[in-house]
C-alpha cells in the first residue's frame, strides 16, 4: 500500500490526539513515529501506532504529562517523565538537550519515569540536524540474557548516535545490544515468517527460529558478539537508569504485556555543541571512510544513516510504500477510533490496488 508521506503524519497525528495527547505533543510523537517509518524503519515507526495508543487509553501512559524537573546542575539536568507518552516525552527531552548545550557547550538530560521511546535514532538526528553530537540511550524490560544465562537479564538497550556533517545527511547510528530488535521479532510473528537461528532463545533457553517462543512464550533475545552485547547493555542501563532513578533491570515494566502500568523506562539524552569546522572534519572522515577499496560486487560503501536518507528522500517524492501487516494495523486503529475515512484519504493507489483492508469482509484475513 503506497501513502502520501505528508498524509501519513496528519492521521498518525489525528489518531494520537483521539487518543488523548494535545497538539503540541501529538505533533511531536507523530514527528518521531511517520520520520522513523520513512527512513524504513518499519518495526519501531507507525506499526506501534495500535500499540501507542492502547497504552494512552488503559492509563499506562498520562496523555497530559509534562516534564517536571527533579535535579538541575546546569549541563546536568534530571526530568520526571510523569509516565507520560514516551515519544512525546523523548523528543521534548531531546530538545531541552540541545538547548542547554548550546548554553554549555554539552548537556546531559536524563529522564525517569517514562514509557517507550521508540527508534533511539530519531533523537540522535534531531541532534545531528541541529548541530549537535548526539547520544540518545533507554532502557527497556529484560528482554535479553546475558553471557552465561538462559533466560531474560536485561534490556536489549537501545543506542542511538548523530553527528553532522558538510555535503551530506547526518550520520546515525541506531542499534540495540541484542542481535536484533525485539519489534523486528514481533514483525516475524505476524507475517508468520520464521527468525534467523542466533537471534532468540526458547522458554528452556534453547536456540529457536520460531519468532512466537520470544514474543509470544516470553524467550529472550541474544546479545550481539555475546559479551561485548552484554556489557554493553550493562554501560547503558547504568547511564540510563542507575544515574536517573528510573526502574531498573526487573523495575522496567513490559509496555506490551501491561498497557495499564507505567513502565517507569529511563532516558540519557547527551548533546555536544562543536566548535566550528566539526562538520567539515565528519565530511572529510566519511569520504576516507567510503574511498576504502571496496569488495568484490560491492558498488559503494556507505556510512550509517545514508541508507535511511536515501529511504526518506524516496518516500517523499514518490510516496511511502506499507508493508500489508502495517496497513492492517493501521486499518484495525482507525476503524476503532471512527477514522476510516482519514486513513482511506492518504492512499496514493486507490484506483488501483484493489481490494484492501479496509474494504475486504475480514481484514485479518489477508496476509
């Protein structure tokens, strides 16, 4: 299903102000949610949409929440989430970090008391977009074993990492110390699909492909490069949650086992303000960098979130492709909320795709 890139963000705002948020924050976590699915980030954008907003209606998530702040130590600023919507949350946060380091010269702010987050690396292009070095960390319910365990430890800890640069997009490192996020396994169990062996283990700790004995039967992810995956998550949950207050480990709740329940999920949101001439110096490194000679079949050597650009770029001129899972999800949310008719108007294919979920007699039917 092909979307106009602009529709899409004034439904996915009109879904979250439905469900509670005002406009200022229903702006902000729309802008987080559509950007990520243009950059083909599927399993972390608007296919949480469904997810987002269950938790704002059964009171996980406080639609009105605002900031408050608990510590300010200048380039040091400690903020309560209120259990607000993680996304909305995350971004204002993020923009409170880019302030305060243009004042400093670096600022960290570290949340406590929020819900999920989404894509690490959409805060960490806010930063690079505004001029900033960004590190963008948050914890997650143990999702994860660790090195000699079989069974949930810890978080996969999401990373998100920016930086700009001159002649070309920011560079963007988005990943999670586990082999793969947590919502690409989600995505196999809906589309039915059966997951790489070395990504997940069973209930009994065994290896296993089947993505619904992580998701469904409450497994656990695999660390990327075992120890180095662990001890990393260990470093972000003590900069994520150790120094915010936020829950810890066990403390975190699962969003998407307990909609009803704050997940008290922890932020570190770090931005650098460089000195003039940073950008013109990430340019020269890139270009080093994608000169290397290249292996055989290999056209071009890219550097992290140029893929993503490229995506984003293509889906604004031409349209965003859904795959069919999301467009049901989509589907699903509006009709609950009254909102079929919004949805139907950002379709760019509708004369000629056919039957669609919308349309058809069971939706949930189509695969």
């Amino acid at each position: 299903m092909t979307v106009d890139a602009d529709g899409v963000e004034t439904f996915t705002r009109t879904v979250l102000e439905t469900a509670g948020l005002d406009a200022t924050d229903a702006t902000a976590a729309a802008d987080v949610l559509v950007r990520t699915t243009l950059r083909g980030i599927e399993s972390h954008g608007i296919w949480f949409l469904n997810r987002y907003v269950r938790q704002l209606r059964s009171g996980g998530a406080d639609p009105r929440a605002r900031l408050t702040t608990v510590e300010d130590r200048g380039a040091h600023l400690v903020l309560d989430g209120n259990a607000g919507h993680g996304p909305a949350i995350a971004a204002h946060a993020t923009r409170t970090a880019i302030d305060r380091a243009r004042t400093h010269g670096i600022a960290a702010v570290s949340v406590r008391n929020a819900n999920h987050f989404a894509a690490a690396g959409h805060y960490a292009l806010m930063c690079a977009e505004a001029g900033c070095v960004g590190l963008t960390l948050s914890n997650t319910p143990p999702i994860m074993a660790v090195s000699g365990s079989r069974a949930r430890s810890i978080g996969n800890n999401p990373l998100g990492f920016g930086a700009p640069r001159t002649d070309g997009p920011p560079v963007v490192l988005d990943i999670a110390m586990s082999k793969v996020a947590g919502g690409k396994v989600r995505m196999a169990v809906e589309t039915g699909d059966p997951v790489p062996a070395g990504w997940i283990l069973d209930p009994d700790g065994e290896p296993s492909t089947d993505p619904a004995d992580f998701f469904v039967h409450r497994g656990s992810l695999l660390p990327f490069a075992d120890h180095k995956g662990y001890g990393l998550a260990l470093m972000i949950e003590t900069l994520v949650a150790v120094l915010s207050g936020s829950g810890v480990a066990k403390g975190v709740g699962n969003w998407l086992y307990a909609p009803e329940a704050p997940a008290d999920v922890g932020f570190f949101l770090l931005a650098l303000d460089p000195a003039p001439g940073f950008a013109d110096r990430m340019r020269d490194l890139c270009d080093e960098i994608t000169a290397a000679p290249r292996a055989p079949d290999v056209e071009r050597i890219l550097v992290p979130g140029e893929p993503e650009h490229e995506h984003e770029q293509r889906a604004r001129a031409e349209g965003l492709v859904l795959r069919s899972e999301v467009w049901t999800a989509l589907a699903d949310l509006a009709d609950e909320l009254g909102l079929t008719a919004d949805l139907e108007a950002i379709r760019l294919d509708s004369e000629s795709a056919g039957p669609h979920p919308l349309t058809s007699a069971d939706p949930r039917s189509r695969t």
